[in-house]
C-alpha cells in the first residue's frame, strides 16, 4: 500500500514539473472594457500637528486653506490627549468626561486657524487644567465629494471609520 501512494505521489509530482516546461503562447485579444469607477476622495486634505499643551483651555492650529473652501467644506478635528490611546472627536467630551470640547474657525492672513476651547463637562467654565494633545488631525471635505455619510452607517464621531470611509492613507 505504501508503495502505490509512493508511486502516485511521484506521479503528480512529475506531472507537475514537466508540465511548466515550454515557451508561451502568444497574447489573447484584450477583453472588454470595464464599468466606470465611482469617484473617489481626491480632494479630502489631512493636516496632522504634534504634541500641544494648553493651561488656558484653548487650543490654536493653522493651516494653509483659502476662507472659499473651508466654508464650502465639513472640517472634522480629532485629538488624542496623553495618557489615552483612542481618537477623540471634536466637538464632544473629552477622555473619562473632564471636560468637554468645541471648535470654530477663523481665516487670518492667508491662513485658518482651528480652535479647540475645552470647558467644564457641564459648560459652566473654561477647564483650565493642564491638558496636552499628543496629536491633532484636522479633515477638509470639500463640498463636491460630500455624499449622504450617515445614511450608509457611518460614525462620524470615529475618526478611523472616516479614514477607512475617505480612503485615507497616513
């Protein structure tokens, strides 16, 4: 029995090495053409920013965007805070609820600047306890890639569905 197994095992083996053996055929015809690609997020821009400490409360990162696109355009912010591994969206509450976060915007001499003003978790004050952001992200979706994003399931608020969603490579 173990002779015929040894034997068909040879077989196969043989069959295959001398079966790759030869030179190629020529090139077939070209096959049909393929259906349009939806589009894709060419115009999406990441800016990213190291590490910021703020003891006041307020945040600042510039960059380079004209006034025109980002008011035509969602402008999302995500932060990671020391000490805690995830994403953060902007607005929102801050990690273990300390305190929570607001943003807006301001065009000053041919640059934005984004602010994050972090207060109370109930609103009430500014929190101004030291806090540092390790990193910053700030997305710029232009208004003519934009489609319907919550009505297929996304969560906005997770930074990493976005990316996936947009196609994002950091």
């Amino acid at each position: 029995m173990f002779r015929a197994k040894l034997f068909a095992v040879i077989l196969v083996l043989s069959a295959l090495l001398f079966s790759c053996s030869g030179k190629d055929g020529a090139t077939g015809p070209a096959g049909p053409a393929g259906t349009a690609g939806t589009d894709g997020n060419a115009n999406v821009i990441l800016f990213q920013f190291g590490s910021q400490t703020s003891t006041t409360g307020l945040f600042s990162y510039p960059f380079a965007a004209t006034a025109s696109l980002v008011d035509t355009s969602i402008i999302l912010g995500y932060y990671m805070e020391s000490g805690w591994p995830n994403w953060y969206i902007v607005p929102g509450l801050g990690p273990g609820a300390d305190y929570a976060t607001r943003s807006y915007w301001r065009y000053n001499s041919n640059n934005c600047l984004y602010y994050v003003q972090l207060s109370t978790a109930n609103g009430t004050s500014d929190y101004t306890t030291s806090t540092t952001f390790t990193e910053f992200k700030i997305l710029i979706v232009p208004a003519s890639t934009i489609t319907a994003l919550t009505s297929r399931g996304l969560n906005l608020s997770d930074y990493n569905a976005v990316a996936d969603y947009l196609n994002l490579s950091e």
